[in-house]
C-alpha cells in the first residue's frame, strides 16, 4: 500500500466528501428516513458533523449553513421540492433502527 503524506489523506478525504455531498444531492428520490434506516446517517447527520469539524477548528457555523452546503439550497426548499410524508413502516423502522444523538 501506498504510503499517503498527511495532506494527500487529506486531500483524498476532501475528494470523497465532495463526491458523496453531489451523489446525495443528485438522489433526491432517496429520503433521509430510508438512509437512517439502513445505513445510520442521513443528509442531517452529514451536515452536523460538518458543523461540529468547522465549529471545532474555530468556524462559526450554523445548522442552517452546514445544511445548505450539504444540500445544496436551504433545506426548507428541498424539503419542500424532495421530501415525502413517511410512511407507517419506514418510522416503525426508524423507531427501531435510530442511532443515539447527542
């Protein structure tokens, strides 16, 4: 294996996370209550380690920032454009499969 300096880790990691915030945004027809269900995080989760990394290092970030850049509008207009009423089995899942918060 390829032995990576600090900064290519960084660099790739960077990479990545620009990759998955565009597959997200472009698969809106996948809601968040089908993302917790089955992998544990959603778009939210994202957006709030997001904040929590930039809010570490000393950059205020709100919630709704960190949202709007993970989502790519502010959130109240893709919910509004994407999301759907969930149904009675997928909160059912939810109740069972929601990983604790802070």
């Amino acid at each position: 294996m390829t032995e990576l300096t600090r900064e290519q880790q960084t660099e790739l990691e960077a990479a990545a996370f620009r990759r998955l915030v565009q597959h997200l945004r472009q698969r809106t027809d996948v809601q968040n209550i089908d993302m917790m269900n089955l992998a544990g995080f959603c778009r939210n989760c994202l957006s709030n380690w997001y904040k929590d990394a930039a809010n570490e290092a000393g950059i205020d970030l709100s919630k709704d920032q960190s949202r709007e850049i993970v989502y790519g509008m502010p959130f109240d207009d893709w919910k509004k454009l994407h999301q759907k009423e969930a149904s009675d089995a997928q909160k059912a899942a939810f109740e069972v499969n929601k990983p604790p918060h802070e």
